[in-house]
C-alpha cells in the first residue's frame, strides 16, 4: 500500500514539473512579446494557478493586470489560448480557460469542463418607444446586468485602481455643449435685416441673435411647439446665411442625433419674426452641440 501511495505522489510531482517544463518557456516569450511588465510574476502566477495554487496564481495574475491595465491583459489572455496547441494540453488547459475567462471579464470556468466557452446569448434590448419615461424598476435592472454579454462584464482581476483610471466619458463630455436660446428677448437679441426678414409683414418685427460660435457638430435641438412666432435657426453668418431650418409659429421641434456641422468663422444663430413687443419664454430653443 506505501508503495501504491509513493508511486501516487511521484506521479502528482512529475504532472506538475512537466506542465512547468511546458509552459514557462512559451508563457516568458507570450509575455515578453507583448512587453507586459513583470513577465517573471506573471509567468509564476500562471504556472502556480495550473498546479492547483488558486491563491499564488489570483494574487500575481491581480498584480499584472494593476501592472498592464485590464486591456493588455486580455490581449495576454488570447496568447494563452495558443498554449492549446503544445503536447499534451489536455492535462492544463482546464485551468487555462478559467485564466482565460478572468481576464477576459467572465466568470470561472468550470475546472472539469474542456471545452470552450460558449458565445453569450444575449436577449435584444429594444430602444424606449417614449422619452418620457421616467423611472426603470430594479428588476429591470437586474435583467440587463443578466443579459449583458460576458465580455462587457468587468475582470474579476480589475482592482478599483485600475478602473479608475478609465474615464472615457468624463474625458468625452468636455467636448458637448449646451444652451437655450430665447429667440424673442430683446436683452439678448436685435434688430435685424436678413433676406429672412423680408418674409415679414406690416407691424412685425425681426429679432436676430447669435448663439454660439463654431466650429462644432449640432447634435439635438428643442422646441416646445408653443411660440406664436415664426423662428428660423440660421447657421453662418446674418449677411451669408448657409443652412435654414424654419420653425413655423406653434410647431413643435424634436431633433435627435442630428449631424450639422457649424465651420470655425460660422456661428448658430436665431432669426425670430415678433408680433408683440413683449418677450415670450415659449420661444426658446434648445440646443446641444459636440465641440472639437
């Protein structure tokens, strides 16, 4: 029976010094073809994680991904898969995958399974039929954090450290724009002759004022449908007018996602033709704009 249990021990020993002696050569050049820093660590934590050591292996492989960022990692992790190919890869690619699945931003595969994961089946997300909605449930919340597809998911690897460093929309939002424009206020606006003006009739009067200065891309505009005037948004200049978008008196505007673009000598401008001499707030337009 000892003899039985020495000769299980020596096995156990020889499975882990040959994964060892595959993998450590062809897991230092993955590494240093990337030029990932601590490659040594690196190459230990993975080695240590194939030979059962999950605590060794989770805490280095943590400390590459704060070393490289959550991005340089995943482009290790599609190196290891090519470890694949190397004699007799059935005996560590099942804790290969589970790296794999880590830093890619999944969950732990399972151990005895050696099989690829498969493609998240993500159920379609249909865009809100109103924008008036204005509360989401937490089961609804919860829904899409179940349907969200597997490589969205942050890497159990990823400390706050490294997530913070990523602000891609706080570093975007510095380029948009916004602001209101009362097309009819005599503070902010005045008078003016345009070919626009021409359209006006006897007792009317035509207001012109500039808004904002290019160059920009206009993205959303607004208005509420209530202003008894006629407003024309103009993009250029009041002599050399090159784009018109007429508002008639009392029609509403709701315009998403639109792609005009304002050069760096133009500016978005307002032309409001009065019938009163009194300012009426229901004559603002709203505008949004994404600024190089």
């Amino acid at each position: 029976m000892y003899r039985w249990l020495g000769v299980l021990s020596l096995l156990f020993l020889w499975s882990c010094a040959s994964s060892k002696l595959v993998l450590q050569q062809p897991l230092n050049e993955q590494c240093k073809g990337l030029s990932l820093k601590g490659c040594p660590e690196l190459t230990d934590g993975v080695l240590a994680y194939v030979d059962g050591d999950r605590a060794t292996g989770d805490a280095k492989l943590e400390a590459a991904v704060e070393a490289n960022g959550p991005g340089r990692m995943r482009e290790f992790a599609e190196k290891l898969r090519q470890l694949e190919e190397l004699p007799g890869s059935d005996s560590f690619m099942g804790p290969i995958r589970q790296i794999i699945a880590k830093l890619e931003g999944g969950e732990d595969a399972s151990p005895a399974s050696d099989e690829a994961p498969e493609t998240p089946i993500v159920r379609p997300k249909g865009r809100l039929a109103s924008t008036g909605r204005s509360q989401v449930s937490a089961d609804d919340d919860d829904d899409e954090d179940e349907d969200e597809p597997v490589s969205r998911r942050p890497s159990p690897y990823t400390s706050q450290k490294a997530a913070a460093s990523v602000e891609p929309m706080a570093s975007d939002a510095a380029h948009y724009l916004s602001g209101t424009i009362m097309a009819t206020s005599d503070t902010t606006g005045g008078r003016c002759e345009t070919p626009l003006t021409g359209l006006s009739g006897v007792g009317d009067r035509s207001l012109c004022t500039k808004a904002v200065a290019g160059p920009m891309v206009l993205t959303d505009l607004y208005a509420g449908g209530s202003c008894p005037a006629e407003v024309y948004l103009v993009v250029g200049d009041f002599s050399a007018i090159r784009l018109v978008l007429p508002i008639p008196a009392r029609t509403p505007l709701h315009q998403t996602g639109a792609r005009i673009s304002i050069g760096p000598l133009e500016h978005l401008s307002v032309v409001a033709i009065k019938r009163s001499e009194s300012d009426d707030p229901r004559c603002a337009v709203t505008w949004s704009a994404w600024k190089p």
